[in-house]
C-alpha cells in the first residue's frame, strides 16, 4: 500500500540518523510505503525495526509492509518546544495505534478527535523524509 | 547485632529558586559552595560527626554545572575519605531516587554506617527551548520520537486528553491539583511557589502542551539536598527521632514514553507493580497511609498515580483533589510540600526533595503543613511517562 507523498519545503528539524538496518525502512518511506520487521520466530511485528525481537529475542526477522493506517490514541498541541521546532509553532503531535497492533508516535496534521481513523502520510522534505498522521474522512 | 534496618536520619535542602547565573555584582552561586553548607547542616541535623561518613552518593549535576566529575570534586571539597563508594548517579527524573536508594543500599551491604544521599541541580540559566534541546533526548527516541517535536512533558499531556475522555473529567478537574498543591506550598517555606493562587488563576494561563498552561506544568529551578542514611543502630545512638525505609519497591515496564504494544497508556503499571511491591514488603495497603509524596511533573501525573497506588478510585483522582481528600487534612494528604508545581521541580534532584518533605512530616517538623499523627508516607517517583517507578515507605520511629 502506498501512502500520499506531501512535499515539504526546507530540511528537517532533526533529522532522524540512519543506520545500514533502518534504511530499508527510511527508502520505504521516501517512496510512501511503510514497512517493519516481523520475528520469524514468534511472529510479532516491532516498531521501530529491530534487528533483534523484542519479545523472544529471535535474531531472525523479515520486512512486512504496514498498511499505514490506524486511529489517534491521544495527542497534544506543543506551544512552547525545543529551539530547533521554534519555527513550527504551535503543532500537534500524537500517538497512533496502528490496524497492525503497533503504537507509534509522530506529528499529526489536522483536528482528528480521539479513537478516529488516520492514515500515516510521507512529508518529503529537501534533505529527507518524515512521516505524519491525519484523519482520513467517511 | 545489628537490626538490618535503614533509616534516614537528618536532612537539609536548599529553598528551590532560580540561583544559576551572573549576579548584579557578577558573582555567582557555585554548585560545591552551596552543596558544602548543606552536608554541614544535614550533619548537623543527624547529631552525626564528620568522621561518622563513609559513603556519599551524588546526584549527577546538569551539564550545565562546569565542575566535572562532581562527586571525588566534591570528596576533595570536603577533604572526606571514604571506603563506601563515592559516585554520582544518573537515571533521569529518577536520578534522586536512584541516588537515595544507592545510599541505602551501601549501608545495607555494610560498606559503611553512614552514607550521604546528596545533590545539587543547577539549571535555570539555560533557557527553556534550549534546555529542551537536551531533554527531548531522553524522554524519546531520538530516532522515531524526537524528529517529530515531542516535549518531556507533551506525553503527560497526552495523559491528560486520553483521562479527560475516558473518564469524563475535564482540564478543570485536572486543574484542582495545582490549586491544591498551591495550598500547601504557602506554609512551605522552601517552596519556589508560594503565592496564593486560583482555580481561575490556574485556567487563565497560556498553554503549554494542550491542554495544560502554565500553571499546570511545572516550572524550572534549581536546588540542592542533602539526606543522611544511616544503619538503624546508628540511628538509635543518636536518641533523635528518625524514619525508617519500611518497604522498596521497583518496576520498569520495558517501554519508553509509549509501549509499541498498545496498552492503557495511563494505568501507569509501573506504579502499580512498584507500589503493591513496597507495600506488600511494609506489610501495609493504601488505607494505612498518613501521607504520600509523588513525582508528578504535571497536574494529570498526580492523577494518574495516585489512582495507580491505590490511593484514590480509578477515575476519582481529580475530583478528590477537588473535594479536599488529597489535601493537609484530608483522608491521604498528597505532595504536602507542594509538590513539583508549587515546591519546585530541580529535576535531579527533586525526589531528595520529596523523602526530606516526608523526614520533616514524620519527625512532626512541618508545622502549619504538618500532617496530625503522621506516621507512615509513601514516596513515589518515576522515569520517562512512568515507564518505571520506584517507591518507599517510610516510617516514624519516635
């Protein structure tokens, strides 16, 4: 599945570093697909991917695609942030419990109320992208 | 023989205040200086000597301290040989508490009689956004969490909007906590926050996280604390009233800021599992608390853990802050200093600030905040969006 791609000028705040693991999920993301890793073992999706399970410790993983949607479990609007989001403010941020049984965190870009439907959606900045929420209407 | 037991003897602690920075006649409050007057008089508040000391176990100072390594500095400072360890402790918003139990630790492993649980924080020279640069670090994944704009204390405001709309509270309800914490503050005379204050005072400020303003997040400042732990026996020679540590507990979840396992984010299992742990080793429940003390940076925290200790119903912590339960007075006082709101929040240092808060109650020094026949208190702290806590309960020996 893929997800909307929303051009984004300027650079990130603070770019996300990325290791030779995470790559695969970061170009994923480039191109609007999300994906994680699953234990071949146990069978449990991670996020953030993992080299190693979390729950049994399996070093034996595979990438799956996510289907990047899910509903917004809480969120807030953050007015006073940290220097380098200065420009950003105010923004909402939120937890998100994706239809795969994972619970991520990221910046939500409209009013979706609590227990809503969102969808995850690329923001590709010049130097890289991020991703963010946002509900998804009907 | 030796009774095995722990106890907290004497204690000093800094007003909480902004010191950090150039004064008018560009001097400034230096970290060891103050530190210094305050083991003196903790010492001096045990009825102990210099020569009774063989541990001290510091908080680690802000990076913002210039004096490194802050602990043997401080060994030389006060020319105090020691053959119980000499360190400085780090774990976050639990740091203090890592640091007081490390002291116990130490006299209960018999490396010493008598150790200093011990700390200064001196931050507020930085400013906010700036400091913010550092502490976003720890309280997310720099990776996953951190690139998006989280604050240390936008995942308790998002506490706060999952509780209002489970349990059909509001921002008011929450807000009860502050005007009560408030109360108490004005008869704490190291208190940073000491002004009397509203319901609509508390409504009327600008927002910070939403839906928590100003006044319902705590604001910065720096302190310092000093607590003298002592093998039990020790205690006893002395002839002065002291506290023992009656119950310890711990629990880390194994999540940082949230579970990626969705879970109820705001039953705070961490405080359950530490808390039933601290109470079972005290032979105690909830009901037979004088008083407790709780790490609660915001107004929802205290909420949320004074439900997950067993001290308030679940979905009544706020309105118990309200009806006057959570108050000096009433059926479980909590944060009798002020808590972080009204006392202060020197992050790490404050949990030193909540076991001297609970040492004044217990050896009947608090005055007008005094609790009537407090014998037994409870202190609660915690990590990240309490991933972990760690709880003690103290009680009076006269």
């Amino acid at each position: 599945m893929t997800q909307p791609i929303i051009t984004t000028e300027g650079k990130r705040a603070y770019p996300p570093r990325m290791s030779d693991f995470t790559k695969p999920f970061w170009d994923g993301v480039a191109t609007g697909s999300f994906r994680t890793t699953r234990c071949d073992a146990c069978q449990r999706p991670s996020f953030p991917p993992k080299p190693i399970c979390p729950h049994c410790w399996s070093d034996q993983v595979t990438w799956i695609d996510l289907s990047g949607r899910g509903r917004l479990y809480s969120a807030t609007v953050v007015h006073a942030g940290p220097a380098v989001f200065a420009q950003d403010l105010p923004y909402r941020v939120g937890i998100v419990d994706l239809d795969e049984g994972l619970r991520i965190a990221t910046r939500v870009l409209d009013e979706t109320r609590f227990d809503q439907a969102v969808e995850l959606v690329v923001l590709a900045y010049d130097d890289g992208p991020l991703y963010a929420a946002r509900g998804i209407s009907g | 023989m030796t009774s095995n037991k722990v106890s907290i003897l004497g204690g000093a602690a800094l007003p909480v205040g902004k010191l950090q920075g150039l004064s008018d006649a560009g001097t400034q409050h230096l970290e060891h200086e103050v530190l210094a007057k305050l083991i003196v008089e903790a010492l001096a508040d045990a009825g102990l000597e210099k020569e009774d000391v063989g541990s001290m176990i510091l908080t680690l100072p802000r990076p913002y301290t210039q004096q490194k390594y802050f602990a043997t500095f401080m060994a030389n400072y006060m020319r105090l040989p020691c053959d119980g360890l000499v360190m400085e402790v780090m774990g976050n918003g639990m740091t203090p508490a890592l640091t007081f139990q490390t002291a116990v630790d130490q006299v209960r492993l018999g490396r010493t009689k008598v150790a200093l649980a011990l700390g200064i924080n001196f931050e507020t020279g930085t400013p906010a956004p700036e400091h913010m640069m550092s502490s976003m670090r720890a309280t997310g994944d720099v990776d996953f969490h951190v690139p998006f704009g989280f604050t240390p204390i936008s995942w308790y405001a998002m506490d706060a909007v999952r509780y209002i709309h489970e349990h059909n509270s509001s921002r008011e309800d929450l807000a009860m906590v502050a005007v009560k914490n408030r109360a108490h503050a004005m008869h704490n005379p190291i208190a940073q926050f000491r002004k009397p204050m509203t319901l609509d005072d508390v409504l009327a400020q600008r927002p910070i996280v939403e839906p928590l303003g100003l006044f319902e997040v705590p604001g910065r400042g720096d302190g310092a604390v000093c607590l003298v732990i002592a093998d039990e026996d020790v205690a006893k020679e002395t002839g002065k009233p002291y506290v023992n540590v009656r119950g310890e507990g711990f629990y880390h979840e194994g999540a940082h800021q949230i579970s990626e396992v969705p879970n109820d984010m705001i039953a705070f299992e961490a405080a359950q599992q530490a808390g039933a742990k601290a109470m079972a080793g005290a032979g105690i429940g909830p009901d037979d608390l004088d008083l407790a003390e709780v790490y609660a940076p915001c107004t929802i925290v205290e909420v949320l853990v004074a439900e997950a200790l067993g001290l308030c119903p679940v979905g009544q912590g706020a309105r118990q802050a309200a009806s006057g339960d959570t108050s000096i007075g009433g059926r479980i006082p909590i944060c009798t200093s002020g808590g972080l709101l009204s006392r202060g929040h020197p992050a790490y240092v404050t949990a030193l600030y909540s076991y001297f808060e609970v040492l004044e109650q217990l050896r009947g020094r608090g005055a007008e905040r005094q609790v009537t026949d407090a014998e037994l208190g409870l202190v609660c702290t915690e990590l990240g969006n309490y991933n972990a806590a760690m709880v003690h309960i103290l009680e009076a020996v006269a």
